[in-house]
C-alpha cells in the first residue's frame, strides 16, 4: 500500500467518529484559572475593589505568556499602556486609599512609576532577563499599594458555630524548615481564617517540629502533621479531645467561605476557589473520606505539574480547603519524601493577626 493510499485509508476510517462527535474543532484546556504564579494568586485573592489597580496589575500579568514567546512588539505595547494607565490613574488611585495612609501611597506611586518606566525601556531593548525582574518588582508595589486598601475591621463574620476554634484575620508568613531545606510561605486568613488559625496556632505551639513526612505522591501531594503514637491530630489539652477545622473554600465575589460542603455538592462543576490548588507548593488542609470536617492538624503540599493538572480543573479544587502559597525555596518540595521530616515552622510575620476563638 503506498503511503497516499494508507492515509487516505485512515482518514476514511475517522470521518464516521468525527460526524457523530460534538464540537469535533475544539482542542483546547478546560476553562479556569491559569495563574501558577502564587504572588499573583494572592495578589487577586485580596480583599480590596479598586479597579484601576486591578486593571494595571493584569496587564503586567498578562505578559508572562508574551514573554514565553519573546513577542515583544506586544510586550512594548503594554508596557507603554502600564505607564499610561499609572499616569492618568494616579489621582483616583490615592484618592480611594484611607486619608491617613495617602502620603505612603503617594511615595509607592512615585517608585512604581520609575519601575515602569524602567520596564518600558527593557521592553525596547528586548532583554528578557531584567523585564522579568522590573515586573516582578513592580507587581510587587502594586501589591503593597493594594495592601493600603485592606479594610481595618475583618471583612466578614465567622459563624458563630466556630467560636471556639482559632482565626488568622488577615495573612502571615512563616519559614518550613525541613530536612532537605527551608520554604517560605504565605498564610491566607483572609480567605481561610479558620484553616489558617488552626495552622498558625498549632506551628506557634511547635506542634508540628520533628514530625515526619507521612505520604508522598510524586507529582500530586506530601503529607505532614500526623503526630507521633496513637493520635491522628492535635487534641485539645484543656478538652482532651480532637479539635476539628471545617472544610473552608471562599469564591470569588461571594463574601464569606462555604463551610462543610463540596462544590461537587453545590453543584459548582466549573468554579474556580479564591484559593486554587494551581502552583507547586499550594498548601492545603486535610480532612478524612468520611467526612469534611475532621481535618485537625495535618496538611500537605500540592505538587503542581501543568501537564497533569490544568490549572482550575484538579480533582482537590473544591474539595480541601487551599490556605496559603510557598512563595520561595518552592524547589524543596521535588527533594522531600517519605524519609524526610518538618525540621520547625516559625511565624515570622502576623502572629498579631491570630486570635484564639470568637
């Protein structure tokens, strides 16, 4: 059989599959949330509305795709629409920032619009290397202006249900030493206060310090926080029993988390949490298969592969509940198994922000 004839044999053997299957052209990722960078996630997981920032801060993160494909033609374009934005936005921005806080806003302004401008050149140049860092830098100021518009009080009300359960009412940053090396990691309250009270509470009790690595899935998840004998979680001295945490995911442009329930459950097939298991080094809260609300001190460390999972479409997203971001030394966790162990975890900033019950 020559090979036009091979071909042409196959392709008629396709057609009849091809005429009975839906949407046959589409070839594409499910739909969801492509930010892997855990910066970016918890830069839009904030609880703040003030559009201009938002609009300015996509459209530098927007670029990580443009520059993957070294199009800078475009890369420029944006650049130059960032500077422009900034300048023209300027007074609206301040003027949303509390009184007391403007004069700070006013000096994070004036250092990005220099970073900007430093951006825009390195987009001319086309030097990949110094743009990553400029943006990264001026997405970072984009973050601490944003941080400026954190409202004083708590953004919501924890069921009264829960009030004898620690709360993290705001976010933290903590340092996970292990025995393969150190991570640092962002806690987010804001969006899990009470999965990140239960963890920042047990890591200030040194709870989990010299704890072993208990499960290790290559390319999904290692697990910590089983204590050593009998008990599968942290009991409560002045109760002795297991002081359980509910399963908590928050999503987007709804207030408060769901408590106790799947979004298999709620029938939200295609949503996306606030927090998404989409980079390596999400952390997230265990809980048993029995039931959504015995998590008690263990959790693991998702271990994002893009291929195996598309961002917005894993099988935890709703499920567990995500509660922080390795934000550094994230390259540990490909080193760690089941012969490695927590070594500490150290509260280094936002212990002020934990309170022990309701």
């Amino acid at each position: 059989m020559t090979k036009k004839i091979f071909l042409l044999a196959i392709l008629t053997l396709f057609i009849p599959f091809v005429m009975f299957w839906d949407n046959p052209a589409i070839a594409a990722l499910p739909n969801g949330n492509r930010i892997k960078d855990p910066y970016a996630i918890l830069r839009q997981a904030l609880p703040i509305d003030q559009k201009d920032l938002r609009e300015l801060q996509n459209s530098l993160e927007n670029t990580s795709d443009l520059v993957r494909g070294s199009r800078w033609p475009a890369i420029s374009k944006t650049t130059s629409r960032s500077v422009f934005l900034l300048n023209n936005r300027k007074n609206k921005i301040i003027e949303s920032l509390p009184l007391e806080k403007r004069n700070q806003g006013e000096d994070i302004i004036s250092s990005l619009k220099e970073s900007l401008d430093n951006l825009n050149e390195a987009a001319s140049d086309k030097n990949k290397s110094e743009f990553i860092k400029i943006r990264f830098k001026s997405l970072q100021q984009i973050g601490n202006l944003e941080a400026l518009l954190l409202p004083g009080e708590f953004p919501f009300n924890i069921p009264s249900e829960f009030d004898d359960l620690p709360r993290l009412l705001g976010r933290a940053s903590v340092v996970i030493k292990t025995t393969k090396g150190s991570m640092n990691a962002i806690i987010d309250g804001y969006n899990a206060p009470l999965t990140s009270g239960a963890f920042i509470d047990l890591a200030q009790k040194g709870f989990y310090e010299k704890l072993p690595i208990n499960r290790a899935e290559e390319f999904f998840i290692l697990q910590t926080g089983d204590p050593i004998g009998p008990e599968i979680g942290y009991i409560n001295p002045n109760t002795n029993e297991e002081r359980h945490v509910p399963l908590e995911i928050k999503v987007p442009n709804q207030l408060e988390p769901i408590y106790n329930q799947t979004f298999e459950e709620l029938g939200l097939y295609t949503e996306t949490p606030t927090l998404p298991f989409a980079t390596l080094g999400t952390l997230g809260w265990a809980h048993s298969e029995q039931a959504l609300d015995d998590g008690s001190s263990q959790f693991f460390f998702f271990l994002y592969e893009a291929e195996l999972n598309p961002a917005g479409r894993n099988l935890i997203d709703g499920r567990n509940a995500a509660f922080g971001y390795v934000v550094d030394g994230e390259e540990v966790l490909n080193e760690l198994g089941v012969n490695d162990e927590i070594i500490s975890i150290k509260v280094i900033e936002g212990l002020d922000k934990l309170e022990q019950h309701g």
